[in-house]
C-alpha cells in the first residue's frame, strides 16, 4: 500500500463502512477478530495485537492478537503509570518505541527476547478521557516500518472504533444483553420455521451512494426513493426492517438460501442499472449478504452476528482489492 497511492478521502470513506459494520456486532470478541483482521489485511500491519484493562490484575493485557510475539505478548502488562523503556505510554496519542533489540524494559523487569524487535507502536482507545484499550503494533528488525501514511491512517481508524471499547467496559464476563426487538422477530421467525419444517432466510442489504456535490439533503432523497423499491419488490415477501436510512434487514419465510441469493441479486441488478441510466453522477454500490436456517444459528442474535460479519468480510475484500 504505497503512499503515492493512498487517497486520503477514498480512504476515510471505506473506513467508515468498515467501522460501520464493526459496530453493529454484538459479539465483542467477534468485533475485535474484524478489526485486527483490517489491520493485517487493509493495513498490512503483519504483527498486531488488542490490550484491555484486566481488573484482576489491575493491567492492560494482550487479549487478542494476529502475528504476535508470542514472548513479547506474555510479558506486556503494564498500566497507564508503568514505564516501558523508561517512557511511560501516552494516554492522548500514539507512543513509539524505537530500537528495542532482544531487551525490553517494563515497569523495573528487565526482559529478554528470543527476536529482535525495532519498533513498537501502542495507539489507545480513548473516548470521553478514558482509556479503554490499546492497539499495539511490533516491528522485527528485519522488517519495514509503516509509512508515515499508514500510521496516521491506522490513528484514525482506533479513533473511529474506540466507542466499541467504551460500551463494552473493562475486561470482565459480560452477560448477554436483553434481546432487542429484532433478535424476538429472528427468534419467532425460527420458531415457526422449526415447527411448520419448513426453511427461513434472513438478509441485509447496504446501499452506498456517494457524489461529489450531492447535499445531504438530495442524498437522502434518492435513499427514500429506492427504499420504496425494495418496499415494493421485497414487503410482500417477507418482514423488511430499516436498520438505518441505507441498511436494509430482511428475513424471508418459507424461503431456502437459493431462492434468497436469485432474490437479492435480481434486486441488486435492478437497482444498479436505475442508477446507471441517471445522468446525475450518482455512485452506486450495493452490497449484500444472506443466511438461511436451519443452516445457521437458532438465536436472534448468531444470525445478525453472522450477517454482519459477511458484509464486513465483503466490504473488506473490496477495499483490500482496491488498495
């Protein structure tokens, strides 16, 4: 990902989609497995790992990780008074470790290493004041740094997502919370389907428009226009729930998982050809992503989980393409 090719506005807007998504999921181990994997994959950040305040030992710990050192990740507890390398980790903005070698220093525990480390990068989850996490980065000698680019680009993106660590809290057990309205609606839909013998298909479409110098007011006009097509095509079908202006929740009884893909993709074409026929520079992209019981879940909350993470996983693959 060389720097001459980054668009910086490009960039802000797929990682807007990206956190979008990151955000709906409930599962907040799931949530992190999609933002270290858009730090492999987008990023290309080879060696990342996700520290959270454990009450039990009163430390920031590593709690999920791609690629890291594994000693590096037992040894790396530390609070927001610890010193590593004699610098204590700032709380307002990145810290960077430079020329690290086999030896780190933390707290007054001198560690060895079986690798040679050059860089550390340690970017934390503030919201509100409060530090809720640390994305932390390493870097072997025999390695690249970041470009200055990704570093600032990667800043934003923990600045995006650090509300997810504020609603979810400390590192502790967190019970279930209660099921919304459309976990019920999932959950009796299931039912019915496991009564009757009979399939059920769930669906969420998200509808991208960007232009130039659209307002947003005119935006969400043509948003409210197409979302009577999809009333149309679609409400007779089955249950149609506006999760936001541009994203769609369906779920289709009596419908298997081929009937949905002929379904959403018949809607899909329609709706990008209308687009492409306006001469008005209106971008289009629309996305979406569909399950079927009794080949997923049987709780509310599994197949929104499961949906979400498709259309992150599609959304993802675009952007790592494009970049």
């Amino acid at each position: 990902m060389p720097d001459k090719k980054i668009n910086i506005g490009e960039v802000a807007i797929q990682l807007s989609e990206v956190v979008f998504l990151i955000n709906q999921v409930t599962d907040f181990g799931v949530a992190l497995d999609m933002i270290l994997d858009t730090c492999v994959e987008y990023f290309k950040i080879p060696h990342v790992g996700i520290a959270r305040f454990k009450e039990e030992e009163e430390n920031f710990v590593i709690v999920k990780s791609r690629n890291f050192d594994p000693l590096l990740e037992k040894i790396l507890r530390f609070n927001l008074l610890t010193q590593i390398n004699n610098f204590i980790v700032r709380k307002e903005r990145p810290s960077v470790f430079r020329n690290i070698g086999n030896k780190i220093k933390i707290g007054e525990e001198l560690h060895s290493l079986e690798k040679k480390l050059k860089t550390i990068y340690i970017f934390p989850f503030r919201f509100h004041e409060k530090i809720n996490g640390f994305l932390i980065v390493h870097i072997y000698e025999s390695e690249p740094d970041p470009s200055m680019t990704i570093l600032r680009v990667l800043g934003n993106f923990v600045n995006l997502i650090a509300p997810i660590f504020h609603v979810f809290g400390p590192l502790k057990k967190h019970q279930r919370r209660f099921e919304n309205i459309i976990s019920k609606i999932i959950k009796d839909r299931i039912h019915e389907a496991r009564l009757g013998v009979f399939p059920v298909s769930f669906a969420i479409f998200r509808l991208q428009l960007w232009h130039e110098m659209l307002s947003p007011v005119a935006l969400q006009d043509i948003v409210q226009t197409y979302q009577k097509i999809f009333d149309e095509k679609l409400g007779r079908l089955g249950d149609i729930i506006w999760l936001t202006l541009d994203t769609a929740f369906f779920i289709f009884p009596n419908a298997d998982l081929f009937t949905i893909e002929s379904l959403c993709n018949s809607l899909k074409e329609e709706l990008e050809k209308n687009f492409s026929q306006q001469s008005d520079g209106v971008q289009i992209n629309l996305k979406y992503v569909s399950i079927s019981y009794p080949q997923t879940g049987k709780e509310g909350y599994e197949v929104i989980n499961q949906l979400w993470i498709r259309l992150f996983d599609e959304l993802r693959s675009e952007v790592v393409m494009n970049h």
